[in-house]
C-alpha cells in the first residue's frame, strides 16, 4: 500500500499519525482515499474545484507531482509520498 | 577586495585554515563577504552566532523586535539581560563580544517593500530567518530582482524546512508556494508552539549553506528542499524545479517590482475587512469584566487546547479546542452571548470566522486573549 508521510501541521487532521496508508493507483486517488479516511483534511489540502491548493505540495519518491504528472502520476504499491505544507515560523 | 588577517585572527580561524577547503584563502575570503539576516529569533540567533564566529567580515541584522521572555526559550544570542532591549542590539553586543574583527550593521525597523532594496543592497547573501508569510515573499522577490541568494529555513512544532533560493541557479519560493496559506490558516509559532531547539538545527543549516556560497565550496541546496522531522529524527530532500509560469522568475514574469506583501498574503484584508477580522467583533478584556460582573449571563467558549488550560483559565469558561469547534455547534447556545477565548486573540477569531459562518450572530472575540486577562484583570493568572 502507498504510505503518505504527514508534516506535523496536518496531524492533528489525522489523529497524531506520522504516516497513513492509503489505497490508489494515482497520486489523486491516494489523496481522495486519504481525505475519505479523514475527511476534516479536504478542506486543508483542496480547492473547490477539486486541484491541490498553491501552498500545499506532494512529493513521490522525492519529485513534486507539479513536475510530474499532477494528480494523475502513477503511484506504486510501495510508494511512499510526502505531503509539504507551507510553514513560516523562525 | 582582499584583506589580510592579524596574527590574532590566524590564531583564531586556525582550525579552518587547517581545512584545505577554506585555508587561508578562504578566510579571507570570509572577511571580506557579507550576510544580511531577516529576524534575530530562533532562526537568526544560530544563524548569526555561526557565521560571527566563522569570521564573515559583514553582518547586517534586521529586526524591529524587542527581546521577550518567551524568546530565550530558543533565540539563544539574547540572555535575560537583554529583556525589553531592541533584539538588533542585543544580537550586536553579543556577536561583537564574540568576535571584535567582524562589522556588524543593524536595522531596527520592519523589513518592507519600501525599504528592504536599499538595506539589502550591500550583502552578498541573504540569509531569511522571518517569522511570517509577507517577509518570506518579500524576501523572495528581492532575491530574484536584484540576483542574490535567498537561504530559507522555516519551522512549525517539530518540523523544519531547509533551501536555498538562487533563481539565477534554479527555482525560487515561488516556484515551491505560488501562493501563501489564507492568514490564520496557518497557526505562527506564537500560537503553535515550536520546540525550541529546531530553529537551532534548521538555523545552523541555513549558516552553513551560506558559508560554503560564500567559500564557495561544495553543493548547495538549490534545488532541493530539506525537510526535516525532530519527533521522527527523519531527514529528506526533495527535488525543485524552476516552474515556468512562475510569477517572478519564470518564463514571463509579472512581478517586476516589489509589491504590497501584506496585501498578497491577505493580512491588510483581515485586519480591515468588515468580516470576523474588523475589530468591531472585539471585546476587550475590562469589557468583558464588566459584563460579568453585571451577570449578563454570557457563554464563555475556551478555543485553546486542553493541556494550555493548566496554564491559565477561566473557571466559567467552557473548552472546545478550535480544531473541534466547527463539529460540536450543537453544544452552543445561540440565544446567549457567545465569547471566545485563547492564548492571545488569533485562534479566537478564526473560531470567530466558524461560528459567523455557522450563522451565530452575538459572538465576540476577547482581544488579547487570557493573556490580555492576566495582565490587566487578574494578576493571579500567568502570561505565557
């Protein structure tokens, strides 16, 4: 099963976990499945019209799926994904 | 220009000089760069200490701040002597006293688009070590149209962010964020929280990638993203890309000049608009009192977290952490006088924004937060 890494922001969104195991064979159905499990997330990392919001990023195996193939980049059974926020604190 | 070293400095930079890499040309090199650095908190404080003790020959330290007890939790170049001081000098009589062969330059005014051009005209780097989204773009932008590297550390809780910006060399941070989170969207370490030896490692990150530019060794972090989990102890870079739509470095750039930062990023929208943001939502905290003690049978709403109330709280107040609020409606009484309540005000209102959203009308947000309570109604209380 695909594994998304969260970013400490989002945890509380899905119960403290630092990873989730989601079904999918695309990047977007990874994140549909991840926001049916948990679905206070939606919100947080979509638009209404469906596309991942400007200051959220998902990397599979270290690319961006923006320089790939967006929410239609091929997923693995192994793959492990990160989601990126934009954090400013210093 | 280079300039030679004094026995002294010989002495002292002796452990680089051993290091083929920096050597003695290095050094020199070092005396003769210069670094400007956005913020002297937790981010600026290793940033500043590393790169006075490396020997880089000019500092410029910008910030309007004055050092606060809350800040030596992790801003470790200020010491409680320095409490109520201008953080700017502070960081000066500390990096002076570390090392007496290097300048430092301060500016102790807000790094804005009216000024930030001129002062950072002078440096070599730019090290952004700010602590919100409008100096981050602004940042940004300024590295893009006057060709400097933008070294970027970022931290939340436990994690921190890591790169360097060099749009001449790869992509910016507009290339990675677009566009900045809706204010409030993202809580700032005031209202979060930050562990606070992340700044340490991210800050002591951010000082070495900008030594080695300008030793001008090794491989920077241009186009990568560093990301970094201290709960996890988890390290990974991620790949950038120069995106080609990007608004100040791609393939046809709008922005050409600096902008209004506070206006892109929405704050002089939340600060003014007549929504949940006007203060015409606000109560103050001696309003407040008054109301209660005329038992106007109010509904105080607590939006912190539970384990903040062992801190400070209010007995009549009722707990429904923010992040619960929007699913537990049902438990307010629309026909009372709602009043929310947090740390300091910021929480408060975007519980605010649920609830007008929800269609609550007689809500308010305490301005200032329990803290504003604790320092003008109730000294028993702690300020935290």
């Amino acid at each position: 099963m695909p594994v998304i890494r969260m970013p400490n922001p989002l945890r509380p969104y899905v119960g403290g976990l630092a990873e989730v195991p989601v079904s999918g064979k695309t990047a977007g159905e990874a994140m549909e499945d991840l926001t049916v499990q948990f679905p206070e997330l939606r919100q947080h990392l979509f638009k209404q019209d469906g596309s991942l919001r400007a200051f959220v990023n998902l990397f599979v195996e270290g690319r961006n799926i923006r320089d790939l193939e967006g929410l239609e980049t091929p997923l693995e059974t192994d793959t492990v994904f990160s989601l990126v926020p934009a954090i400013a604190g210093g | 220009m280079v300039q030679e070293l004094t026995r002294q400095e010989l002495l002292r930079y002796s452990r680089h000089l051993l290091i083929p890499e920096i050597g003695l040309e290095g050094q020199r090199r070092l005396k003769t760069a210069s670094a400007l650095v956005i913020g002297t908190g937790g981010l600026g404080s290793p940033v500043l200490l590393y790169l006075a003790a490396a020997g880089v020959g000019h500092l410029g330290v910008v910030d309007h701040d004055v050092v606060e007890e809350s800040n030596l939790q992790r801003q470790v170049i200020h010491g409680s002597a320095a409490l109520g001081n201008k953080k700017v000098n502070s960081a000066r009589a500390r990096l002076e006293d570390l090392n007496p062969h290097i300048q430092v330059e301060t500016y102790p005014e807000p790094f804005t688009a009216a000024n930030a051009i001129e002062i950072a005209q002078p440096y070599d780097v730019i090290i952004d070590c700010s602590d919100n989204f409008p100096t981050r773009y602004l940042t940004n932008d300024l590295c893009v149209l006057t060709h400097k590297p933008n070294i970027y550390g970022a931290v939340f809780r436990f994690d921190g962010q890591a790169s360097v910006f060099d749009a001449r060399l790869g992509p910016c941070y507009r290339c990675l964020f677009p566009e900045p989170p809706p204010p409030g969207s993202v809580p700032t370490c005031n209202d979060a929280g930050v562990m606070g030896i992340l700044p340490g490692t991210i800050g002591t990150i951010q000082a070495t990638e900008a030594l080695k530019i300008l030793l001008g060794i090794g491989t920077s972090l241009t186009g990568k993203l560093l990301l970094y989990n201290a709960l996890d102890m988890s390290f990974e870079q991620v790949i950038l890309k120069k995106n080609p739509a990007c608004k100040v470095c791609g393939d046809s750039p709008e922005i050409r000049a600096l902008i209004d930062y506070d206006d892109f990023c929405g704050v002089s929208a939340i600060n003014h608009a007549d929504g949940p943001g006007d203060p015409a939502w606000d109560i103050t905290v001696s309003q407040l009192a008054a109301q209660i003690k005329q038992d106007k049978n109010i509904l105080l709403i607590d939006v912190r977290e539970a384990h903040e109330l062992s801190i400070s709280h209010l007995d009549q107040a009722k707990n429904i952490p923010l992040g619960e609020l929007a699913g537990r409606l049902d438990e307010l009484d629309g026909s009372r006088e709602i009043v929310l309540i947090c740390r300091s005000g910021t929480r408060s209102r975007r519980g605010l924004e649920v609830l007008v959203g929800a269609g609550f009308t007689r809500v308010r947000n305490l301005q200032g937060g329990i803290n504003a309570w604790a320092r003008e109604i109730d000294p028993d209380l702690s300020v935290y």
